[in-house]
C-alpha cells in the first residue's frame, strides 16, 4: 500500500488499492478465507501434464476449420513439447529421488562410522582412511551412482528436429 502512495503518476492506483484491502480483508479473517479457499481451482494452479487444457482444445477446434493445415503443424509441436515437458519432469522428479535416497545411504553410512568409531569398533587403519578419503569416496561413489543411473535406466530418446513452418 505504501507503494501505491508513492507513485501518483500509476493510472491504476486506485484499483490496486481496493484490491489489495479486499485481499487483506479476506486473507485477515479465518471464516472469510476458508470460505475463499473453498472456491479455489488448485487443478488449474497445479502442473497436471496428463491432459491438454479444455481451452487449447475449443481453440484448435476452431483455429482447425479456419487455418488448416498451420494449425495441425501447431498443434503437432505442442503435442510435442506437452510430451518432452512430461519426460523432463519425469526425469526431474527421478533425479531428486536419487539423491534423496543417496545422501540418504551416505548419511547412515556415516553415522554408523561415527558410531563404530565412539565403540572402538574400527581399526586405526580404518579410521584414518575414514578420516582422509571418506568424503571424496562417497563423492565418487555419489557421482559414479549417478552416470550409471542417467546412461542405463533413464536413457534419452533422440529427438527428431521439423523443418519450421513458412
């Protein structure tokens, strides 16, 4: 609100005003936002790449009968980038697994050594090599883990490249 003070010359200043005290006014009481958040579309707020928006459809629908054949090749590339955005979130959503479940092992593992090492568990030689070469280890073992995983189980498909509309 300060802000809007401070700029006379904004056309809208008095429309972000009144916006932004009905949104304090219902954010500020507990009844008034239950009964907003009620009426919200989350589907709409949340990235669902399982099916194309009903708006997208109505317009090829339309675009279809008046366009032709630049509406196909449009609606193709869109096909196209809906299915490389679901590889790519389906790869960015195995990535984090991975290395939430690898540093996950990397953490026991050192807790345990920490633990074996309080018990006199480990032999001298063992901790000093724990103590040297612990952390590159597991780097190495993170990032080895890691190749093997992005060149075996989740290869990439080669795309193929159109020639651009004219």
């Amino acid at each position: 609100m300060e802000k809007l003070e401070s700029d006379p010359w904004n056309p809208s200043r008095e429309l972000d005003r009144e916006e932004g005290t009905r949104a304090y006014l219902t954010l500020s009481s507990p009844e008034v936002r239950e009964e907003y958040d009620k009426t919200l579309d989350y589907e709409f707020l949340l990235l669902d790449t399982t099916k194309i928006p009903e708006e997208f459809e109505s317009f090829y629908n339309v675009q279809k009968l008046s366009e032709g054949d630049e509406t196909r090749e449009f609606y193709s590339r869109f096909l196209e980038f809906k299915r490389d955005l679901e590889n790519t979130l389906k790869d960015l959503r195995i990535t984090v697994l991975f290395f939430l479940s690898a540093f996950s092992l990397l953490t026991i593992f050192a807790l345990l050594m920490a633990l074996a090492l309080k018990n006199g568990f480990l032999s001298t030689g063992v901790e000093l090599f724990y103590r040297k070469w612990g952390i590159l280890c597991s780097a190495g073992i993170l990032f080895l883990g890691y190749t093997v995983f992005r060149k075996i189980l989740s290869p990439k498909k080669t795309r193929v490249d159109r020639p651009p509309i004219h």
